[in-house]
C-alpha cells in the first residue's frame, strides 16, 4: 500500500476514540452540512451494521451530531454535540437500521429545514476517511477528504463543456470527475474533486452556467 502521508498511517488528529467510528462519523456529518449549504433543523440517522451495533460506545451520534454543527474531526466540541444541536433547535433522530448494506460502517442520513431537504449515504472506510457513495438517490463515490464541487444540472448537451471551461480558465484542476443521470434528458449530477478549494466568485460563475440547476462544494 501507498501512504499519501503520515496521516494515512497514525490517522487523523481527532477526538476519539475511533478514527473509523468517530472521525469517519464526523466526516460524514460535516460532508452532509457542506452540501446542504445551511445548518440543518432536522436530521434523521440511519445507522447499519457496525456503526448501528457500537455507535454509542464509540461516540459515532455526538460525531455525526458534530459534523452536523461544521465540527471538523479535533473539535472538542464533538463531546457536547449533541447538547448543542439541541440549543440550536436542531433535532437529531438516530435509527439501528438492520438492512444490509456493503460497508459495515454506513450511515444513511436525510437533513433538512421546512423548506427543502437532501438525503446522503456515507461509508466510514477506516483511518479517519470516508466516501460518500449517494446523493439524492444518484449513485456517486466521492472521498469527502478533498476539495469537491456537486451540480446538479439539466442533462443537455454542453452543460458539462461549459462547467469545465469556468474551471480551466479560474486555473482550478479536476482531480476526479464523475457524472450520473436518472434518465436521458433528465436532472443529472456531476461531482468534481478539485486539487484546491472552489471560491465564492467560481461558485457565482457556475451557478449562472447554462443548464446547471444548483451548486454546492466541499471545502477542506
């Protein structure tokens, strides 16, 4: 195996006491947050296999609670999360979900306010990291641990030309992209792992590019 750094071998500096069910958990949660764009009012946790069994134990609801709030995976402030999304008015709902699914450590969660929602599916792979493998219902495998972009955009011809050509010419490079459609002609989402952070003024840009419907990022 090739380590990208030293964090791959010693894990991610974070509150414990397991990187796979903590920080992986907080990962999760704070990738859901980014997305969504606003701090949610609701979120329901469906947790499966190994997370369902120890999430207690192993501090995965304060971590996902955590994420939810923007905690990144050293807060402190993980430890009283849960007592804080309460404050916040945010309430949490957490589900020992039995199905079968092909990770153990999934967490399925659906977030929202009273006027919109998203739902999203995270895996927690070991050492801190995570892929993100749905978003509102389209199939996708995002790491969660770099920079990214999500638009979601008419499926037209030019519509992927012209989101690449805003990126070329802020000199921002893709490090990965994918795109996953429902049906022809229908809505379709496009991810695109990015070597640096997309800012504001780029986000502006596509938001206005032909036949995208929404943007939204992941920053590290």
């Amino acid at each position: 195996m090739k380590y990208q750094s030293v964090f791959d071998i010693i894990g991610p500096v974070m509150v414990g006491p397991s990187s796979s069910h903590t920080a992986g958990a907080a990962r999760i949660g704070r990738a859901a947050r980014l997305i969504f764009g606003i701090e949610p009012t609701w979120a329901t946790v469906h947790l499966y296999g190994s997370f369902a069994k120890t999430y207690r134990g192993h501090g995965t609801d304060l971590a996902i609670a955590g994420g939810l709030l923007g905690y990144d995976t050293d807060d402190d402030r993980i430890r009283f999360a849960l007592e804080t999304a309460e404050k916040h008015n945010m309430k949490i709902e957490f589900i020992e979900d039995t199905a079968a699914t092909e990770h153990p450590n999934t967490a399925r969660i659906k977030l929202g306010t009273k006027d919109s929602s998203m739902e999203l599916v995270g895996i927690s792979i070991g050492g801190g990291k995570v892929e993100i493998t749905e978003l509102n219902g389209f199939e996708l495998r995002m790491s969660g641990n770099k920079p990214a972009i999500l638009i979601m955009h008419n499926d037209r011809f030019g519509a992927i030309a012209s989101v690449t050509q805003i990126l070329a010419q802020h000199e921002i490079n893709i490090a990965h992209m994918e795109v996953s459609r429902k049906d022809v002609g229908k809505d379709a989402l496009m991810v695109i792992e990015t070597d640096q952070n997309v800012d504001d003024d780029v986000m502006q840009v596509l938001e206005k590019a032909s036949h995208i419907n929404r943007v939204s990022r992941l920053m590290n």
